[in-house]
C-alpha cells in the first residue's frame, strides 16, 4: 500500500486513521471469584457486519489492586503502556496496511490489480490462459462477487454459486482456483492475512466427474482410423500418437526443431490461434522420439526443400502459416466416423492419453511416461492412465493360468505314491536292556 488514497479506492470509501492512546488506569471488581483489579479501556479497529472496519472500546484487565498478589497502580500503569506501544507506534501507512489485511479491500477492486498485474505478465502467463481467466472473470466473478468486500464472502455462498451456474466438475475447479489466486494475491499485497485461508480454497466441489465417458481407442480402431486420413493431416496424428505431444506443440514445430538423424524432435514453443507463444509450463521443453516416422519427415523435408523457419505442418494457401488445428480434428472426427469407432470426447488430446497408457503397457514406467508426456508430477500422468477392459483381461488370464498351473502341479503331486512308502520310525532301544548285568561285571 502506498498511500491511504490507494486503500480509499479499493474499499470503496473506507479510510482509517491512526490515532495515540493514553487512558487511565481504572479500579473495579473483575469478578466474585478475582476481586477488584486494575484496567483501562482502549480502541481496537474490528470488522463490522458489513465488512467495514469499526473502532471498538475494549477493557483490557491488567493484575489484581487488592489483596496477597496485588500490584501498584504505578505497576499497573507501566503494563498499559507496554500494551499500547505498538498501538501508538502506528503511522499512517502501518494503520492503513492494518486496516487492510483485515479484508476490508473489494473483491472487484483485487481482481483488477490481479489483471494489470499478474495475467498481464506474457512471460509468465501463456496467452489460453490469460484468455481462460479473463473470460470467467468479466463474465462470472466480477458480476457476481466484485462489489463485495474479501471478507464478506462465505464458503458456503461461493460453494452454491459454482455449483448452479456450471455443470463441469472441471470449469467448477478452475473458477474457483482463480478466486483462490486473487486472494493469494491480496496477501501478497497486504490486503489479505498472510497465511489465512481463502474463502474460495475451502468451498467444496464433490466427487470429480467428467462430462463425455472418458475412453480411448484401441490400437486396431486406431489403425483404422489412420486408413481414412491423408496426408498431411495423419502425419499430425501419427505424431501426436507417437510422441504424446500436444496438438498445439506438434502444429507449432519448425523444421529447425527437427533433429532427423537423431529422429527427434524439440519441444520449444506452442501455436494458439495462429500466434506463436511459449510451451504451457517449463516442464514442457522437451525432446521426443519420433521413432520409424523421421522416414516421413525426411521425405517431406525433401519434397517441400524446408527451411529452418518453415513450419513443418503448414497451410497450403499460406506456406508461412501453420496449419489449423480445426482442420486437423474436422479430419479427424470424419476419420473415426468412416472407421465406425468415433464417440463423444474423442479429439487429438485422446491420442496423447493413449500414448501414456500404451507407453506403460509395453514396459515403459510411469516416470519415463511421466517425464515425455512434460508433466509436472505422477500424479497427473496418473490421470491420463487408463487401463482398458482388454487390458485387464490380458493381466486377469495371466493371473488365472498361473493359479491354474500352481493347481495342476499341486494334484499331480498329491496324486502320486511315495517312492518307498511311508517312513518307519525308528524305535529307540529300551536303555535298561542296554545296562549291563551285574554278574557280567563281576
């Protein structure tokens, strides 16, 4: 905070002044059971039911004035002065940050700050996202929670909105983290206590659910599907299915990425609505492997005699252009259509979903499917995991026909005669037999 104009504005009106404190020192009855003590009274700046600060007069009890523990009023005097020597040590901006971390700022008034500030920053924010945010911000936050004060907002209250205005389990948890990152940026800002939970963290979402059934295509619907797609739209889908890559990382390639002898490709940057922007988190740098299609890439190098700055995937019309994604899943959908195995959901993101779970499945571990697919952790790679009924048969027989062969030899076994029958213990000698007689020792 830098001047007390600044709070003025944010909380629509308030303003707070310090102010200097030096009451008397009082004597009275504290209760039946403490008897007469000193106290003096003083005020403390509280929030009130609307959300404004209110300065409050309190009492503050200091130690008994009668009987075997008393204190003197001069004692008494020097402990309300250590109690009100941070109170009268307050400027004005320590009275206004004070004021301010209580919560008194306007949510909208935040918001707008967490947009000049935070979503403004293109090295830092990729352009979907700022997009995304803004959008929910100017279409549902801010009508609905801009003129309400930080903490005037409930849980509870944000918990029903979310839960009556979208059906998405997935938009429901990406509102309420951008709440959650408004007031992250309050408190940051002093407008907000540090360390206190946000309002908005604490509503509940319930079970995760997804809208379409969440699948992917086998490895026969798949080779049936790439039948039907031509060039150079199955190359994209071959890549994606081969790599993992995002269908925004594969579509922004640049023949300089392309390492053909090595067969890799790098991983540097993104296109979103036809602008070129940085890759979705550090983490989604990268190489990747393109396996047996740098034969198809060379091939299309030498045909197209690319350049370094080309675009590996580019549009027709416009060579120095990539190609549009749209274009790529309207192929895509007519492909599956024609093969018999399209479904709600399916898109090129599936095929990346597919790449993790079919690299596991060949003996890949989750870590190496982690690391190629750029995820941040294995918990998300856990998410795009799936473990298909097919798949569950192959692991369930194996698990059978071992249990079945275990019961085979175990019969086999119980069924077969004792080479020699059954052992005969042997009988120990009876030790008095074995004394010797006392004639034999005479």
């Amino acid at each position: 905070m830098d001047t007390e104009g600044t709070l003025h504005s944010l909380t629509g009106g308030l303003r707070v002044k310090p102010r200097f404190q030096h009451p008397s020192v009082h004597e009275a009855i504290k209760n039946r059971q403490a008897g007469w003590w000193w106290f003096f009274r003083y005020y403390a700046d509280e929030i009130g039911k609307k959300g404004s600060a209110l300065s409050v007069r309190k009492r503050q009890w200091i130690g008994p004035s009668r009987g075997e523990k008393k204190i003197s009023k001069k004692a008494a005097e020097l402990e309300r002065d250590r109690f009100l020597s941070k109170l009268n040590a307050t400027t004005v901006d320590e009275a206004v940050q004070r004021a301010a971390a209580m919560g008194v700022a306007l949510f909208g008034e935040v918001a707008r700050m967490y947009e000049k500030g935070y979503l403004s920053r293109e090295n830092q924010i990729a352009g979907p996202t700022r997009e995304k945010e803004t959008l929910y911000l100017e279409n549902y936050i801010l009508p609905q929670w801009g003129e309400m004060r930080l903490n005037q907002m409930r849980p509870q209250a944000i918990e029903d909105w979310l839960h009556q205005n979208f059906n998405s389990w997935h938009t429901m948890h990406g509102v309420r983290a951008i709440m959650s990152r408004i007031f992250y940026y309050a408190e940051g800002h002093g407008l907000w206590e540090e360390g206190r939970r946000s309002p908005a963290s604490r509503a509940k979402l319930g079970k995760k659910r997804y809208v379409y059934e969440r699948r992917i295509l086998t490895f026969d619907e798949t080779a049936r599907m790439l039948e039907h797609l031509q060039d150079p739209n199955r190359l994209v889908v071959e890549t994606c299915i081969a790599t993992g890559a995002r269908i925004s990382e594969v579509l922004g390639l640049q023949w300089k990425h392309v390492n053909l002898d090595a067969a890799t490709i790098k991983i540097e940057q993104r296109v979103w609505h036809q602008e070129i922007s940085r890759t979705k988190t550090e983490s989604s740098r990268r190489t990747l492997g393109i396996g047996n299609l740098a034969t198809r890439f060379r091939e299309k190098a030498v045909a197209e005699r690319a350049k370094p700055e080309s675009f590996v995937f580019h549009q027709k019309s416009a060579p120095d252009r990539p190609l549009w994604d749209s274009s790529v899943r309207l192929a895509l959908h007519e492909a599956a259509k024609a093969a018999g195995c399209d479904f709600p959901g399916l898109g090129l993101h599936a095929f990346r979903r597919a790449n993790i779970t079919w690299r596991q499945e060949v003996g890949g571990s989750a870590i190496e499917a982690s690391k190629i697919a750029g995820h941040a952790n294995l918990e998300m790679t856990s998410e795009y995991t799936f473990v298909a009924p097919e798949r569950q048969n192959e692991l369930t027989r194996r698990i059978q026909e071992k249990l079945a062969n275990a019961g085979a030899k175990a019969e086999k076994t119980a069924a077969e005669p004792a080479p020699h029958g059954p052992a005969t213990p042997e009988v120990p000698p009876n030790l008095a037999e074995l004394q010797p007689s006392t004639e034999a020792i005479q």
